[in-house]
C-alpha cells in the first residue's frame, strides 16, 4: 500500500501528490487559525462599541485634568499603540499565508484589501473625542482598534470559509475512485485495458471503455469510493452489474458479477465494501471483472484511479499491462 497522500484538482482533473511535511504543518497551523478566528469574534464583540469604551476612559482623565494624569495616559496610550502596532504585524502575515497558501489550496478566490481594510461608513465616530486634551492621540489608538477589530473579524470568518472547504475536499476525495476493485493478492493479471481492443466473441475490433480484471470466480468485488447503489441488475452484454454513483460527476460500473453483494439501489457504500463477486456473466470469456469509470456522463481510463492502493512501480506494470493487452475479455 502506497503511503503517498494526493489531492484532487478539479481544474486540472488530476491527482497531485501531496507533500506531507505540508499536510502536517497545515493541521498544526489550523488549530492556531480557529484561536485568532476567535479572538477575531471576541474583538469586534469588544470593540464594536468603541465611541463610548473610549469617551468614557477620556472623560475620567477629563475629570482628573492634572498634568501628571495625562502624561501617564500618555504613556498608556503609546504603548498601546505599540502593541497594535505589533499585532497588526502578526495579523497581515497572516492574511498573507491565508490568502496565498490555505485558500489557493482549497481553491477559495482571495479576499481583496478593500474587504479587509475596508473603512466604517456612517457618521464621524470619533466626534466625541475630538475636544479632548490628548484628542489626536487618542483618536489615533481608537481607529487602530477598530481597524484591528474589524480585520480579526474578517480574518475569523475566513477561516470558517477554510475550514468549511477542507471539510467538503476531505468529502470528495473519499467518494472519488481512488483504489483497485480486485485487491491485489487476488489479481491474476490486468487483463485488457481502455481502448480498440479485439473482442474475444465476436471476433471484431471494438472500443473497450474499461480494464478488465482476470480473478477466480467468487473472488470480492470492492467499491473503489463512497458512493450510493444506483443500480444492481442485469445489464445485456455486462450480465449482472452494480453502478455505483460517487457524486461529483463520477460513476463507476462492475460488471459480469456472479452474484451481488448485500447492498441493493438506493443504499451508501463506502470505500472498501464488497458490492459483489467476480463471475463471467453477460457477454464474457471467462471469470472477470469489467470496470468502467465515468466522469459528467463521459467514459474515462479508470488506469488514472488507483492513487490510493498502488505503489508508483505497481502502477506502472498496471499501466504497462493494459497498453500491451490486444484483446479483451468482453
């Protein structure tokens, strides 16, 4: 079994390989994105009503209007700034790994500066300070909180957006086709692959739109994805089938089965069960599996769907084996 991890980009439809010093760093990096996404809310929970936190603390100094009291408000305020300051540091090179690395990797569009740093509308919100000894220090201080509290708040709801979407890939990957039907130490070979190949009946040349998987009658059919039963039945030519439907745009099909599995339209499968057993029924000859992948109604190589249950060097003699068989087995 391949210990390499890959993710699906639906941009390109391929499968890229993931780095997994990446994967871990991310999971690390998440946790500490859910704390700022909270103390994002708790911020502009704080913070939105900033007008009155800050005449309130002027007007004591008002009150008190001694040389000494407004030189260590002073004091306050510059150091408070300079720890905004810090904090607004931390908080841009965040914005910067969230729009360039988490919501790039989960194909999110990137939030604008304007939605970011976007001003408040409305009235003058400072007005009330503004007749204050210290006014333009304080008024300085009250719009970096308010700037910070405003961009935490956007910063917090992008994480949920990330976290909604991680959520939803680790959802597709598990029900895209991802692993062998035939597990591997019941595989006598890959018989034939996807294209022109000889039909072993009627003797003509005919597109083959799957691989066909030599194994004992009997043998365990897996689906290759979650998927829900859209239909276990005959089928003509592919004698007794399961389709299996993956959402996404993917189905998957399993044919010539010499008898079904437990589950029957309509139920969930998840990757890994049996859905039936090897036989040679339909127009077939000899014990086999036939399986099709198909993607928005299009049939497609299912050689590409096996990320998850093959080595590169096994995938590669799979690949090899079905370029070179001229003859299917249906």
């Amino acid at each position: 079994m391949s210990k390499e991890k890959f993710y699906y980009d639906s941009k390109t439809a391929t499968y890229v390989k993931i780095d997994e010093s990446f994967s871990k760093r991310f999971k690390k990096i998440a946790i500490a994105l859910s704390a700022v996404g909270v103390l994002g809310v708790t911020s502009a929970y704080l913070f939105s009503n900033n007008d009155s936190n800050s005449t309130n603390t002027i007007s004591l100094v008002s009150n008190n209007n001694s040389e000494t009291e407004l030189n260590k408000m002073a004091e306050q305020y510059n150091a408070l700034n300079d720890k905004l300051e810090k904090a607004n540091t931390v908080l841009e090179n965040l914005q910067e790994r969230d729009n360039h690395l988490y919501r790039t990797y989960f194909e999110l569009d990137p939030i604008s500066d304007e939605v970011r740093k976007g001003g408040f509308g409305g009235t003058d919100r400072y007005k009330d300070l503004k007749n204050l000894s210290q006014a333009e220090l304080v008024i300085e201080t009250s719009k970096k909180v308010d700037m910070l509290s405003k961009q935490l708040l956007v910063q917090s709801q992008s994480i949920e957006e990330v976290a909604k979407r991680a959520k939803e890939k680790e959802k597709m990957l598990a029900s895209i086709p991802a692993i062998q039907p035939i597990a591997k130490n019941n595989l006598k070979r890959l018989a034939s692959g996807y294209g022109m190949r000889r039909h072993p009946i009627l003797k003509i040349g005919k597109m083959h739109w799957g691989l066909d998987f030599s194994a004992a009658t009997g043998t365990p059919i897996y689906a290759t994805g979650d998927a829900t039963v859209k239909s276990a039945g005959r089928m003509g030519g592919y004698g007794n089938v399961v389709v299996l439907n993956h959402g996404y745009g993917y189905e998957t099909y399993y044919a010539h089965m010499s008898k079904f599995g437990k589950y029957r339209a309509g139920q969930k499968v998840k990757r890994g069960d049996i859905i039936g057993y090897v036989g040679s029924t339909g127009l077939s000859s000899g014990p086999h599996l036939h399986y099709e992948v198909h993607k928005n109604g299009e049939k497609i190589d299912p050689i590409s769907f096996f990320y998850k249950s093959v080595s590169p060097d096994e995938y590669k003699k799979l690949h090899d084996q079905a370029q070179e068989a001229g003859q299917s087995m249906d």
